[in-house]
C-alpha cells in the first residue's frame, strides 16, 4: 500500500517522502476523511469470488456503499480484496479505500 500511496502523493505533486513522513501524511488525511464523514453504509453485496494464487488465497468482495461527507451523498461501486497466506486461517485487507480518502482531502472534495 506505501507504494501505492507514495506514487499517488507524487502524481498529484505533493513530492516523495520517507515511508515515516509518508505513514503520517496519510494518517492525516484519513483523520480528515473521518472528521467530514457524516454517514457510510453499504448498499449492496454484488458478488465474492475466491480463488488460489500460488501459496495464496485470495477473496474478493464487490459492493455498493453510500458515504456522505458534509451532507454531500455519492454512491460508489468497488471492490475488498482480502488475502491469506495462511490457507484462510488469517486475511489481510489490501487497500481499498486509503487512495481515495487521500484524492477527496487532498482535492477538497468535500
């Protein structure tokens, strides 16, 4: 996810940081997201897929959610990707929303 974000944060002109300076820019900004956030609900479950990368397993979950920051209301339509290595007894959550909290605070988007 910090490369991810590190490349967002150059696109959009910011400069490139350290990993330590580029964890606090982002904890910022999503405090920011929250502090505007007035509701978020998920509308509708799509669809789940799973499926087996090498020694991985990989779940998908696609949705529908309704957030409103600032009485500002949009519907969005995305995707939670989950990941183990441990043969599902463990998941982590890849980044799924952290690039776009960061593009709405940082472009005002509220």
């Amino acid at each position: 996810m910090l490369v991810e974000m590190q490349n967002y944060y150059i696109k959009s002109g910011q400069g490139n940081f350290s990993d330590v300076t580029l964890t606090e820019i982002i904890k910022t900004d999503v405090e920011k997201y929250f502090n505007k956030l007035n509701k978020f609900k998920v509308d509708k479950i799509f669809d789940t897929q799973i499926e087996d990368v090498n020694d991985k397993v990989i779940g998908y979950v696609f949705f529908e959610y309704s957030e409103t920051l600032i009485n500002k209301s949009e519907k969005i339509k995305t995707m939670l990707t989950l990941i183990s290595s441990d043969n599902g007894k463990t998941w982590r959550i890849q980044d799924w929303k952290i690039k776009d909290i960061a593009d709405k605070v940082n472009r005002r988007l509220y």
